[in-house]
C-alpha cells in the first residue's frame, strides 16, 4: 500500500473538514458547480467518480469472467443481503430511533424526511466506491465487477418498487433517467474506457506497459475520491454546520446498519466457505451505499435543504471512514478465509 492507501482515513477527514470550510467560506462557488448537473446528477462529482474507478476498470481481465458462473456463492450472498435485508433492516432502524428512541428531539415531519433519507440509502447498493473496497482488501476485480453489474440490473427494477413500499406511498416519483444515466457514467463508461485502454497496452499480454500506466494513475484514483468527498460536503457545509445535533443522531442508526450488515455477510461469507478475494468485496457491496445515487434522488424527491438529503449527506460522512475501518479488519482476519496465507 503506497501512501494514499495507507493514510486514506487521514487524508478523508480532512478533505471532509476541508470541504466544509470551503462551502462557508466560498458558497458562491459551489452554487456554480451544483447548477453543473443533468438529470439531477452533479457533472462534476461524476468526472470525480469516473477519474477514481478508471485505473480499476483496466484491471479487470475479461477472459476470467466466464468461470464466474462456477463460484455462484458469493453472488448470492452479496444478493441476499443488498435486497433481502439490507434495505428493510435500514428502514426499521429509522422508524425505531427516530419515531421511538428520538421521538422527543426531533420533529414529526422532520424524522419522516431523516427515515426517508435512510431507505434511500438503504435500497441503493454500492455501484462506485465498491471498486476502492474491493482493491484495497485485494478483491477479485472481475468478480466484483459481476457483482455490481448484476445489482446494478436489478436496481433499474427493485429500487422504485422497494422504495416506494417502504416509504409507505404507492406515487413516488423516481427519476429513472438519473438511475440510467448514473449507471452509465459511474459503470459502463468507465468500465469501456478500461477495456480499450487494456487491448491497447497490454497486446504481447505480458503485463509490462499495463502495470507502468496502472502504477501512474494509482495516485489519481485516490485524488478522484478526495475531490468527491470535498465536493460533496462543500455543497451541504451551511446544513451541516447549522445542525450538528442532526448529524449525530442521524449517524447512530447509520453506524449501527452498516457494522450490523457487515456482521451479517461476513459471518454468512465464512459459514459458506468463500475464499477471501471474494468474500472480502462482496461483503463490501452489501454494507457500503451508493451514495451518489441515494443523495440525487433525496434532492429530486425532498430538495436540497430537506431533511432527506442530509441524511444521505450524513450517510458519506459515517460510510468513509467506517468501510476504511472494514477494510483494515478484513485485511486483518484474512487467515479466517484463507488458512494457508
């Protein structure tokens, strides 16, 4: 692990510092880039997005894909828990602390909108960050890419029903053209790049040129998910600041999600027998969000200044650093997979 790798956390906490102080400081600026957007997703953030996952992309090896239909396990696993209970547990989590636990804190509109944020959060499984996860706890890359391709398929079909069943209407307005067109710059685009740029460098298939220009972008995938991070918390620093309790309470039930699903599909992960490679990425796409998704949709939903999107606001603040601390465990019980490493 070179330096950005082995000081992600660092580096993450004071970008989201940085981010904040940016958005009190210069709010004008970052008006002008959240106008950036089409169908309600922010250009900027996904030029961001597509520079991290770009150097990955090249490492995936489409000639292994066809033995992936012999190692079904992991996919189903990373199914069973991104849509049969990961969003449901989510859901119950908010109606419990903010309807129950925090009921005399927070208004009744306001933790409708927290809940609504959550569920958001909850029915969109990993698409981007999984490829950082799963590089940094050395997933199979073309497994992983499976694995979010087949969820991404599902996701075009199970979010607006699952969504609209836990939020308790039967109207909701989901933007399938920011679904679409997210998939499309966060995954395809990409990941086509990465095929291209694979065929060119890597024709005598000895690996020379392709492993020197993977170790030239490696900086650059790290620099993409700080630039998101600053991006992200600079257009939500005034909310953020305006109301720290929120963010506590709201980080709560999240924290308690994300270690309680990753509990879940590790435990299940190990009963089931799945080497590491593979164990490791797909516990990470079950208990990690996808975030850019969850908040695009919470500001076409509820607005911008809604309660819902600070929740998925909060949600990139509690996931970064907690699926940081993940990937250090994981890495660390390696041997509970893998007895002969």
């Amino acid at each position: 692990m070179g330096i950005f790798e082995r000081y992600l956390s660092l580096w993450i906490g004071l970008c989201i510092i940085a981010g904040v102080a940016l958005g009190v400081l210069f709010p004008g600026a970052f008006e002008w880039f959240a106008k950036l957007e089409y169908a309600h997703v922010n250009l900027p953030v996904a030029v961001f997005i597509w520079i991290m996952i770009y150097p990955m992309m090249i490492q995936v090896d489409f000639s292994s894909i066809k033995d992936i239909g012999s190692k079904p396990k992991g996919l189903a696993l990373t199914l069973v828990v991104n849509w049969l209970i990961k969003p449901f547990t989510m859901a119950a989590l908010g109606w419990l602390f903010f309807k129950v636990i925090f009921a005399d804190l927070v208004d009744l509109a306001t933790a409708t909108e927290y809940i609504a944020g959550m569920i958001l959060l909850g029915v969109a499984p990993c698409t981007a960050m999984v490829f950082v996860w799963s590089q940094l706890t050395k997933g199979d890359a073309n497994y992983t890419l499976v694995q979010v391709s087949v969820n991404d398929v599902i996701m075009i079909f199970a979010f607006a029903p699952i969504t609209a069943l836990l939020l308790g209407v039967t109207d909701i307005h989901v933007p399938w053209n920011t679904l679409i067109l997210s998939v499309v710059l966060y995954v395809l685009l990409p990941l086509v790049a990465g095929i291209v740029t694979r065929k060119i460098l890597d024709k005598k298939d000895d690996h020379t040129r392709l492993n020197s220009f993977l170790q030239l972008l490696k900086p650059w995938s790290m620099i993409g998910l700080l630039a998101t991070v600053v991006l992200l918390f600079g257009f939500q620093a005034n909310t953020i600041l305006s109301k720290p309790l929120a963010i506590v309470l709201i980080a709560i039930p999240l924290l308690i999600q994300t270690y309680g699903i990753f509990a879940i599909s590790y435990a299940a992960a190990k009963a089931i027998k799945l080497p590491h490679n593979i164990a490791a990425p797909a516990c990470m796409i079950g208990t990690s969000n996808f975030f850019e998704l969850a908040v695009a949709v919470a500001i076409s939903l509820f607005g911008l200044n809604s309660g819902a999107a600070l929740a998925t606001v909060v949600g990139v603040l509690v996931e970064v650093p907690v699926m940081l601390s993940l990937v250090a465990f994981a890495n660390r019980t390696r041997h509970w997979f893998d007895r002969r490493v």
